[in-house]
DNA sequence: CATCGATGTGAGTCCGGTCTCAATCCTAAG
DNA sequence: CTTAGGATTGAGACCGGACTCACATCGATG
C-alpha cells in the first residue's frame, strides 16, 4: 500500500476537504455531523477521511465549543481503595455519558488541592468532582463555585458552600454502630483516624473533616443518650504512618483506662490497628472488639471476620459523576439521593464481659461490672 | 470592589494585553515567558494580569505548541488495587515533571481499550500508558506506535511490538515460585486465572496475556527441570466473577487426583479462592496451601498470613512515567530497568500432608506450622 | 410563470494562544 | 556624528475545527 511515511502532521479537515473536492466548510460540516449536507458530499467527505484515515483534533475542537468533555477528579489518594471503588464509578457513569476523566491525587493536602483545581480549571475541564481535603477552608473551591463551573463534592462536604454532595449520612450511621457498641458493654471506645489537626482533640475542635467531625458528633449523641460521658480521651487523630498507628493503638490499649473497642476510621488505618492489637498479643473480640469504616473484600477472610462500617462507594461515585453531568448540561439539580451505610455485623464486636475474662493486659476491662 | 458580573467569558491575553496598554503579541510574551520582554513592560502586563486574574487558556496553548501535557492511562481496571497503586505511581512520576493524567479503564476488554486509545489520541495526549489487554491482538496499539506517539507498556508486552515495557520477569519468579512448592513436596498444584480464553488450557494454546503464558512458562520449567509433568489439568482460565471463582476452587480440591496447593493470578482471585477454601472446611497450608500474585497489606491479617509473590507496583508506575516522559522528551530510551519479583514467605504454605510424614521435608514451609 | 421557503455551499471570521517578520529603538563602536 | 547590531515591539499569520453570512439552487405554491 501507500509507503506510510507517516512522520507528518495530522490528517485535517482541510485536508479532507481538498481530497473530497468540496469546501473546508462542507467537509466540516459533513465530519462533525452539523449543518446541512447533501448526500452526495456527505459521502464523497466520509470516504476521503476514511481513505486518509482523518481523526478530529478534540483540542482545536473544544476551543470553540468551549466544551472539552473532561472532567476533573480530585481525590485523597487513589491508592487508597476506597477512592479506587469511588473513582471507578465515575469514570463508568463518564464514559457512558461521553465523557473522560483527568485523575489528580492531593494526598489530603490543601495546598496541592488548590494547584489541582486551578491547573484543571486552567486545562478546562467541564466540571470538577472533589473530596475536599479541609471542610473548612474552601476558599478555592468557593471561586470554581461562583465562577459557574459545575461543582461536585464526594464523601465530604465543603462547609458553608452550597455545593451538591454526595455523601452518606455519616452522623446517622456512627450513632448506630456506636449504639450497638454500647449494647454490647463498651463504654471505652477508641476511634483512630489520621485527620491532621493542630492540637490534640478536645470536644470544642472544630476539624477540618466534615466526615470526620459528623462520626464524632454520631459517637457523642450515642453516649448521650444513653446519659454515659464521652472518652474523649480515646478520640486520636494525626495518626500517620503504619507505625504511628500501632503506637496509638497500643496507647490506647494499655493503663488502667484502657479502650475495649477500637473504631478504625479507614481500611488503611484498620490494617495497622489489627496488626498492633495481634502483635500484643490480644485476641478479637475476646479481648478488644475492633469496628472499621469501609467494607472490602478482604475484611471477610480475617479470623474473625470484621465487622465493618459499609458504604456504597461506587454508587457513590456514579452518583457524583451523574450530578455533575447533570449540571453540566443545564439541567435543574435532582432531588439529593441520601446514601445510607451500613453496619455489617461480623465477628469483630463482642460483649465486654468476655475481656474481663481475659487477663492478658492486667486490669484489661477497668469495668464495673 | 468590582462587581464580579462573572458569567462572561474568560479574561484572556487581549485583555491583559489592553490593560496594560501594550500588543497582544507582548503581553503574550510577558505572560508565556518567551521571546524578548522589556522589564517595564513585564511588570505592566503581569500586574493587569493579576488585577483581571487572568489564567491561561491551556487548550488554546496545546493548540499551537503540539504539546497537551497530557499523558492517557488505560488501565484494565482502577478498582483493583493493583492498578490503584501502579497508577498512584504513574501520577506521583507524572506531576513532578508536569503532567497530568487521563485515565480510562477497559475491563480488559479489547474492543474498549481500542476505543480508549482512539479517543486518547484525539485529545491529544502526549503519550500512552497501556497495560494491554492482549498481547497477541495488538494492531490498534501497532498504529499508534508507528505513528510516533510515545508508548510504554505496562504489566505486560506488547507481543512482537517493540514497545518500551516495563514489567517484572514472570517466568523467573513463577520458576522460583513453583521450586518452592515443589520443594514442600507439592506435585498437583492448580493456578486460577481470570483470562478469558476460546478452549481450556492445553500446553500449545496461545495466550493473550504474555503475563499468565510467562507464569504458565516458569512453573512448567520449573517441574521440568525436576523431570516431574505439569499437571495442566490444574491449569484453570477463564475463572468469572466471585462464585465462578469458587466453583473452580472446589473443583481442584476435590477428587482423586485433586491439588494440594492453588495459585492465585492476582489479589481478587485470591479473596474467593480463600473463602472457597474457607467453606470446604479446609484449612491453610494444613490441608491446602497457598500461593498468590501481588502482596497488599491485608495479606498479613489472614490466618495464617498469605506467602505471596510480591511485585514492586508503585514503582513500576512510576517507571513506566518516567519512560514515556523520557521518549517525550525526545531523549534516548534509558536503559530498561528489570523489575524483579520476590517470594515472600508468610504461613499459607506448607509441606504435603502424605510427605509430611518424611522428616527431611518437615522444616521446608519455613517457621509457621 | 413569478415567488417563497428550505436546503446547499463556499468564503471568511473566530476561539485564545504562539510565533514569524519587519519595523523601531538604543547604545556603543568607528 | 554615523552606523552596525542587538533589544523591543506590533501586526498579522496560524493551529484545526465550528459557525456566521451571503449567495446559489430547487421544488412547490398560487
């Protein structure tokens, strides 16, 4: 065939045009499917792009429809399975309206965040999909807001900003767990997140984490209605790498106030909580009940399989994806669909009793029977 | 201060060029930081740029540079932690030297990755980052190479395309691997993929994925070199979803001639294989042992803790980057760096039951009992 | 047979930048 | 006091499509 000496510059609709004997503005025409066209041309156009195997620049394309059909994900880290889960079910509920996804990972850091939202602004993007590192400075955000680019938040809200979200109701289903926590005797439970604050919490921080601070608010109204003081002790946060966490995890383990329940504010945290309870050699739940956010497959092959806090995170992320498409084409904003978690019972959570029978740790359950 | 009227258009070099009373051709300068720029002139435009928060239209800029600072992703699937955390690689690699990322999964699924690659290109990425869903049907991929667009396979080859890779050598490790079993005493050991192939495995079919044909390749050597037959009835492709998964585990399991140790191909497969073994009653490496590809943090939470064939994901991505960014750059490919595999020995292997019984085969599994 | 609305069609502008080119300034050398 | 040569500068082309507008064409209507 033709010697392909291909190193050329792309096939254009000039080109096309040329070949097909007719004007740029038919050969458009014919190609981008618009305007009116007789069959004739329309053939003699397709067959020449064909021949010449001409693909449209979506660049030069975008520039004047003011359309890329892009969107801009902006997410914590994608490494983390929870954003993975999340992230395929926009690019799912993307693709299947036609558009792509451009994938920024911020590690929770705000700074990177505002970089990603302007270089995605800057590179056009239809709209933007965001788990807001911080719920309380949003200043960024709140320009993408009032500029008019559609806006999206997952998993966490922004604050004050009016913007759509998708979120479960994250106050709801921690009073739950932490009320079936309760029945079963626990009165010392610990909850373990890596959220960076700039001092140790008390029950007046105000936490950058919408999410965050929404299970705390859950946690607190389940002691109080039951009349019990909340173990604001045992709320740690800043916990960072692996072997940060397993040093928090054996602090709260240990001393005569020690926690009988852990509550796990990821699946990353949970591997090192699990480790760090196995390594002192305590066993779950005989001797501390462990509770996590999250449920992934692997949660069900543990001995004993965890009880887990379970959101439906590709829903989610469909759901985010379908909402700003929505936006983005005008449309009016659909009724809010609330997420609901769930709490998935399985064999992590046990009475307290059993760990006073346990007495590994000394004065393992500090309870009054 | 100003209105914020805010619906118009975006502010653009024109703009900024009259507020600063200078030519559109200086303020572009001034703005792009090319050319030849008189400080005076510099600060004028640079000042009416900030006054009007002007942002450069990146589109508009790729249009006429050729150069998008785009590179496409086109992963089988983002979900699986696998590609979750090669991918993190390819971004981390990918933002330190200026470049975002267009991801698009194919549920490895040629007609979808060929669609994916076409789309990419029409965006006008600078460069492709494909872990191909076959080696063998490869021409979309051929085209795309031959068209000088930079490539970079990740996980697998390309097949005959000589294609920059970057992927461990899995026939080594899978040799190294499968010693190790046999070393135990293991002689019927089953491998569970989900590649999708015409017929059942036989030892001349061709497979689409150079990663299973390596494994395939090394284990069969591997029994070779003890002069001992591949016992390719054990051989099991085509494993579906979860349940399908677990039929196929019991299936190995049972009978006269069944296997005495399963191979996972990748993380997913595992967590049925080990829920199928779960539910059979059997316990691991007792009465089966077991082995799986890739080395996530939970494989250490199991009872006993999964021996697993680690590969360095993260660090892959990030290569497989840095070579494209390379050949985007125009330099000469670097040398390839072999990744290498390595057999972490945890407890879910163990010596076979009826060899058990023969001391000098007792100690082989390694410490855990 | 003249008229009108519905196509078809080509020339040319525009999107928002980059980049070429010729003209203009300046400054130091001759 | 000229003048050569580098630094500045502005006009305008250009990237590759989409889209406006004026100008045919054509069948149907009256």
């Amino acid at each position: 065939m033709n010697g392909e000496g291909a190193r050329r510059r792309d096939v254009t609709v000039a080109d096309v045009a040329k070949a097909a004997q007719v004007s740029k503005a038919q050969a458009a025409r014919a190609l981008g499917n618009y305007g009116a066209v007789s069959d004739d041309v329309r053939e003699r156009v397709l067959a020449a792009a064909e021949a010449l195997s001409y693909r449209p620049n979506e660049l030069a394309r975008s520039m004047n429809t003011g359309k890329s059909h892009t969107i801009g994900v902006v997410v914590g880290d994608i490494e983390n399975p929870h954003f993975g889960l999340a992230t395929r079910g926009i690019t799912d509920a993307a693709k299947k309206a036609g558009y792509n996804v451009i994938l920024v990972n911020t590690d929770e850091d705000r700074a990177a965040e505002v970089e990603a939202v302007r270089v995605l602004l800057d590179k056009r993007v239809d709209g933007l999909i965001v788990a807001p590192a911080s719920s309380v400075d949003t200043e960024h955000l709140r320009q993408v807001h009032q500029s008019g680019r559609p806006l999206v938040f997952l998993d966490r809200s922004g604050g004050t900003l009016d913007v759509e979200t998708v979120a479960v109701d994250m106050a709801k289903i921690s009073l739950q767990a932490t009320q079936y926590l309760l029945g079963a005797g626990h009165r010392r439970i610990a909850f373990i997140s890596t959220l960076r604050t700039d001092a140790p919490y008390r029950a007046d921080t105000v936490l950058d984490s919408s999410q965050i601070a929404d299970r705390l608010e859950g946690m607190r109204q389940a002691f109080l209605a039951d009349g019990l003081p909340f173990p604001e002790d045992l709320v740690r946060l800043n916990a960072g790498d692996a072997d940060s966490i397993r040093s928090i995890t054996r602090e709260v383990l240990r001393g005569p106030e020690q926690a009988t329940a852990v509550v796990a504010s990821d699946g990353l945290i949970a591997l090192s909580v699990v480790e760090a309870i196995q390594e002192l050699g305590l066993s779950i739940p005989a001797d501390v009940s462990f509770l996590m956010y999250d449920d992934f497959p692997w949660t069900r092959l543990t001995s004993p399989p965890l009880t887990v806090i379970a959101q439906p995170v590709y829903n989610m992320g469909a759901a985010a994806a379908k909402a700003l498409i929505r936006q983005m084409e005008g449309l009016p904003r659909a009724a809010p669909a609330q997420f609901t978690a769930t709490l998935v019972r399985r064999g992590s959570v046990g009475t307290v009793r059993a760990a006073a029978a346990a007495p590994k740790l000394g004065q393992l359950a500090g309870e009054p029977a």
